[in-house]
C-alpha cells in the first residue's frame, strides 16, 4: 500500500538536521502520488507540490521525525492553511430579520437533502427557518421537501409546480416575513450538467430577491468534476459556501483542496450519509489527514510534537526554580497553552490550582494574546529576560512599539510578577516529583 511504500521510502532517509532537496524531493514524490489519487486536480497538484518543495527545503527535522516525516508534517500543515484553517459558518442576520438562503447544485447533488440537514442544524440553534420549494421540473420534487421538512419539524412553502421559481421564492420570503421566520432556505432545481437555463433561473432569482448566502452543493464522489462545477458557478452565478456531500462514499475527498484553490470559497458542511442528521462541520485539519490518507504517519508526528513540548516543559520548569522565568518564556508558556486547549483545561490538572489565577486566564484569553504578544515583542532581549529592569520610560517605549496604551502594558507586568510569584511557592506544579503530571 501506499503507506508502506512511505515507509520504505522514509527508512532510506536517514540523515539529520536540516531537510535536504533530496529528501525533500524523494518525499514529495510520494505525496504527489498520494494526492493524485486522492483526485486532487493535477494543476493544483502542481502547484502545491512546488511551494512546499520551497518551503520545506532547509527546515529543521524535529527531534523524533525522520526527513521523511518532516516533510509530510509540513505538507500537513500546508493542506490545511490552503483550505482554510478555520471552520466557516453561515453567516446570518440577528434577530428577526430574514437571512435568505439559496441552494445550488447539479441534479442529484444533494440540495434537497442537504436543505433539510441544514434547517435542521438552525432549528437547533432557534433559528425559525422556512423552506421553499423552487424545484418545478423534476417529479416529486415538492414531496421530497415535504416529506423531509416534514422530518426536521420545519415548514416547507410550496406553491405547486405550476408557478415560475422566481414567484415562489418571492412568495416564501413574504410568507416568512408575515409567519415569524426568520432564515428562508431555496431548494432550487439542478440539472445533469451546468447549462443555461439553470444558471439564467438561479440568476433571475438573485435579481429579483436579495439573496444573503449561495452555498453550492457539490458531490464529493464527482471528484475533479466537482471542481470544474464549483468554478463554474462561482463565476456565472457568484457563490459564497461549498457543501461537499457523500463523503461517507470511500472517496478520499480530494476536491475539497482543489475547491478552495481554485474558486477561493470556503467549505462549510460536509455530508456524512443520507440521514438527515449526517451533516458534519468542516474540518480543514480532519480533511487534510484524509486526503493525505497517512493516518499512522500523523499519528507519529503527533507523538514528536508532544515530546518536543514535554522537552520545552522541563526546560522552563528548571528556569522557574531558578527564578530566571522571562518574558519570553511567558510567550511561550501562552502559546503551549493555547495548543492544549485553553488555560482552564490545564488549570484543572493541577491539584489545588481551581480558579487561583483568574487574572492569568484573561491574560490568556485568546483575544488578547495578540496584544500581548505585541508588548513582549516590542521589548528588548533583556526586557524579556529580565523585567526588573522595566522603568516608566521604557514601559513608555514599549507601549508605543506595540501601539497600545501603556496602562496595557502594565497590566502585563502585574499579570506576569503575578504569575512569577505564583509559580515560585509552587515547586512541582509543573510536572515535579509525586503530583499528578500535566502536560504543561
Ligand atoms: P438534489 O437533486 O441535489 O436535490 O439531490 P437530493 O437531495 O435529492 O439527493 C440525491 C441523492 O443523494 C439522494 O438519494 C440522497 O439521499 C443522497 N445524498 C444526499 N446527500 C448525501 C450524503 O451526504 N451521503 C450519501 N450517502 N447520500 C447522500
Ligand atoms: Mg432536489
């Protein structure tokens, strides 16, 4: 299998230090063969390959990866900023106002399926979504909305099949606005391959009414087709989301990364079955491992991540019992706590600690830590490591450098001689003898 042959291929790769073309070369060989395969589209393949080829030629290999491995954790990582790093919502209007939503998408894509997941999904967060039966032209196609609205506990607004889409989805807007609804989803109609009616109908809907959200629905298992569809709807019609469906298929979902490469738009949802409860959040991170398709290699790199930041623990451990725990060393600390889930949850492993440093947590609050990461930056290397030395003028000096107030930065100081004292009277805390041992 493909994952052996990497294996193999990483055994070969022995040396140490920086990453080397070759061994950046020969890992990337495979990775091309791994994403192909996965069906992401060749030109994105390309270009993909040649950026971390660039990037990755010279790095460090982190104590406990081969080169090998080294390459892939990079390429991981770029797999998964190319789709996004974050999960996107839909965006909806407050309170009452309507949020009109359409749905896009070939015949058999899975619109009206995906229709009902998603009003089931704001039902349960107390949107009151309506939903519309634009679809005139295939038979049954009002049933189906029906009898899946019908399911979730949600209203379908039909007016036969007799009326043009355009009047239906302007009547299900006057409709919501008169029932109390507040989000309107169209179930529009699709057709077996891109075609001018289609995107002329989906326009003249768009014309006519002020639709907030285009999610296109895409079937995963059309693997390249699923691009070349997206692109061109993005650019006849305009479209805001992506719902990449039938990803419970065996597909390995390589569209998701040619999607967002090519047409830039985010992937919101994908489904995960034919029930209507199987619509998942996106996850750039849980796609990039699938369409990588290397789960033990991921597994392993994990494994050295975590013994570099029990290395990185230690060292700061002996710092702090020798009290030469510095500002930077107080970056650091923020940034490992913001990989293991937040200040509360490792709080919660230390005996005794509760809720005695609540200054701290705010101090930590993610929002804040790029402010704070802008002081201890803009303070000198000895600043940093020495903050006794922080006089008014300097403090002045820095609060400039990081354009904030300076009574922000003295807050910092307090928080951070806070945090010094605290962790003094505590030998131990971090990983010591006998106690319970945190990852921290
Ligand atoms: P539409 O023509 O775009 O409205 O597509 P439908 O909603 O009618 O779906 C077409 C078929 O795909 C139906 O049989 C659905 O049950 C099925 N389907 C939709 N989404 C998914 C999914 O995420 N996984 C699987 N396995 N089937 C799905
Ligand atoms: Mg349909």
């Amino acid at each position: 299998s493909l994952s052996d042959k990497l294996q193999n291929v990483f055994k070969s790769l022995r040396s140490k230090g920086r990453l080397t073309e070759a061994d950046v070369k020969t890992a990337l060989r495979e990775v091309k063969l791994a994403l192909l395969e996965a069906d992401v589209s060749f030109k994105v393949v390309r270009q993909f390959i040649k950026s971390v080829q660039e990037r990755a030629v010279g790095q460090d290999v982190m104590n406990g990866l081969n080169p090998g491995q080294m390459v892939i954790k990079i390429v991981n990582e770029e797999l998964v900023s190319l789709m996004g790093s974050e999960t996107t919502e839909i965006a909806l209007r407050p309170g009452s106002e309507i949020t009109v939503i359409m749905m896009a998408g070939l015949q058999g894509a899975g619109k009206t399926t995906t229709t009902a997941k998603i009003a089931g999904k704001l039902k349960s967060k107390g949107r009151k979504p309506l939903l519309a039966a634009c679809d005139v032209y295939r038979p049954a196609a009002i049933k189906q909305l029906q009898i899946n609205g019908e399911k979730q506990g949600v209203e379908v607004f039909s007016m036969g099949d007799k009326q043009n889409p355009v009047d239906i989805a302007k009547g299900a807007v006057e409709y919501a606005k008169s029932h109390g609804f507040n989000v309107v989803i169209l179930d529009t109609a699709g057709r077996l391959h891109v075609d001018e009616d289609m995107m002329q109908e989906l326009q003249n809907i768009k014309t006519a009414l002020d639709v907030d959200q285009t999610l296109l629905v895409v079937d995963a298992m059309t693997g390249q087709d699923a691009v070349n569809v997206s692109d061109m709807f993005n650019q006849k019609i305009g479209i805001d989301g992506v719902i990449l469906t039938k990803l419970d298929g065996d597909t390995r979902g390589g569209a998701a990364l040619s999607i967002k490469a090519t047409c830039g738009k985010p992937i919101l949802f994908v489904g995960m079955g034919e029930k209507l409860s199987d619509l998942e959040q996106f996850y750039p991170d849980r796609m990039a491992s699938r369409i990588l398709g290397m789960g033990d290699v991921m597994s392993l790199i994990e494994k050295a991540q975590a013994n570099i930041d029990e290395e990185k623990a230690r060292d700061m451990e002996q710092k702090l019992k020798k009290a030469q725990f510095g500002f930077d060393d107080y970056l650091e600390s923020m940034s490992q706590v913001k990989k293991m889930g937040g200040i509360s949850s490792i709080l919660s492993m230390m005996p005794g600690m509760g809720n005695k440093m609540p200054d701290i947590e705010s101090a930590i609050d993610e929002k804040k830590m790029g402010r704070i990461e802008a002081i201890i930056l803009s303070m000198t290397p000895q600043e940093r490591s020495n903050p006794d030395v922080l006089n008014p003028s300097r403090k002045k000096r820095i609060a400039k450098g990081a354009g904030v107030d300076i009574s922000e930065v003295n807050r910092l100081v307090k928080q951070f001689e806070q945090m010094r004292k605290m962790m003094k009277q505590l030998p131990g805390m971090m990983g010591g003898k006998g106690g319970k041992r945190g990852k921290f």
